[in-house]
C-alpha cells in the first residue's frame, strides 16, 4: 500500500494563491481614500476591482450621472425605477452636469419647448430633432447623496438586473415573465379645442388646438401603437412581477406626472442582455 506522504493532490493549506491552476494576482488593496466625496472622474476609475476566477453570474452595470437641476425642481423627485434620458449637450457635458429627464419631465420638455431660432414653434418638429438632442441611458437606481440642495448625484443602471416603474400592460391578460418592454416616440396631435395636460408636478398646462408634438410611451408587442411609433428601443426582459392589474389612468397619468409614476409597483427587468 502506498503511504500518504506518495499520495498525489495533497490538500494544501486553503490558500488559492499559492498554485495553478487556482493561482490569480490580487489587485493589493484598495488605495488611499478620499479628502472628500468622490468627483465623477474618480468614480469612473475604482481604486479596487473584482477579480474572481469563476465566472460572474447576474452582474449589473451601474454608471454615476450628475444632474443639472431645473428651475421648477423636477429632478427632486426623481425615484428608484424611474426611466432616464439625457440631453446630449457640449455644455453639460463639459462641466460633468447633463440635463437629465424621467418619462414625465421628458415628455412636458417634448410638447412645450421652443425653437431657439423660432420660438413660435416647438423644439421637436420632428423624430429626427428628438433622437439628435435626447439618449436613452438607464433606470434610476438610487441617490448618492454629495449633501448639495443644487445638484443629485443618482446612481443607473445600465446593464443586468434593475427594478422599473411597471409602465406596462398587455392589451390582453396579464405581464409575465419573459416578455419584452419597450419605450417608443409616437407623434401626437391636440384635438380641435384648446385642452391641458399635467406638467410633472401635476399642474395643469394648457396645449393649444392643432398642435403637433412627440410623446415617449411604454410598449409591448401586443400594443396597437406598436407598429405606428417611429422609433422604439427595448428596455428589458421581465424576470419579476406582480399579479396584480394597475389600472388603466394610473399607467396614463404616470407618463406625464412624476408621483404617479413613482406610485406605480416595481417589477424586475434583465436590461441588454
């Protein structure tokens, strides 16, 4: 009988460090810390990195965004699972601050912005106009706080999983698991009376008759307006969700005002997989 000290594949001393093929480097640790809160640049370039040597299952993506804020305040009520779009201005960009909109304020910058050059028409005549100024970029995750009243530091998730406002529902039964998500710019036209939609915070604004603009909606395959939006991008597939129906005004007020969005269930899509 061979003795153990013969033996092959002797257990070590748990130390995955010490052999291959279980060897991988170590980063060395974290490096100093912050004076102070992390600027942008900082927290684009982390001092520590995962490095594992299995695979990584379900990670998520999550890139830091400054918002500029709005004189009327929207950007305060921004809330975890709310949809963001960014303005893709040189200014803002230069100084790390975007113009950052939910489903709400995007859609009231949409029907009420003026052309800089004419400002007897709205801003977004055209498609083209609102895909040129606005990027999709993510679903809110949460606030990093920096203790400024002026500016919100949020942090989006942008790949993997993220809990969403549930802005959908099929035309007929129930959301499951598995279907896809969409949000879409369909072109809208006010009737032949003058009428008034809510502005974010819930404020009647009034539309004169005849006007042309672009709304941003929530889709499914199985929507009417499927086929009729000019641009759609998918948001996710549902890995989470509820039961229950939200009702048909709540998922029209919730486009328009910030706290009905925010009111809506969360459910769980997997993003850009």
């Amino acid at each position: 009988m061979a003795s153990i000290a013969s033996l092959s594949g002797m257990p070590t001393l748990g130390n995955v460090n010490s052999s291959p093929p279980f060897s991988f480097k170590s980063p060395g640790g974290p490096r100093g810390d912050y004076s102070g809160k992390p600027t942008v640049s900082a927290l684009q370039n982390p001092t520590l990195h995962n490095k594992v040597p299995e695979a990584m299952v379900n990670g998520t993506a999550r890139a830091p965004l400054f918002v500029r804020p709005f004189t009327r305040g929207y950007e305060k009520q921004y809330s975890e699972g709310d949809i963001l779009f960014v303005k893709k201005d040189e200014r803002s960009s230069a100084g790390q601050h975007h113009v950052v909109a939910n489903i709400p304020v995007l859609n009231y910058l949409l029907r009420t912005e003026l052309d800089p050059v004419d400002s007897s028409q709205l801003r977004y005549q055209k498609l083209e106009d609102v895909l040129k100024d606005w990027n999709y970029y993510g679903i809110f995750n949460n606030d990093m706080d920096t203790g400024s009243k002026w500016q919100r530091l949020l942090n989006v998730n942008v790949r993997g999983r993220s809990r969403v406002a549930r802005l959908w529902q099929p035309k007929r039964g129930h959301l499951r698991r598995g279907d896809c998500v969409w949000i879409g710019f369909i072109e809208r036209k006010s009737g032949p009376t003058i009428k008034s939609l809510p502005d974010p915070n819930g404020s009647r604004v009034p539309l004169n008759r005849g006007t042309t603009y672009y709304e941003a909606i929530a889709l499914m395959d199985c929507c009417d307006d499927f086929e009729k939006v000019g641009f759609k991008l998918p948001v996710g597939i549902v890995s989470q969700v509820t039961l229950k129906r939200p009702h048909q005004n709540a998922l029209r007020d919730a486009h328009h005002i910030t706290e009905t969005c925010k009111s809506l269930e969360r459910i769980e899509v997997l993003m850009r997989i």
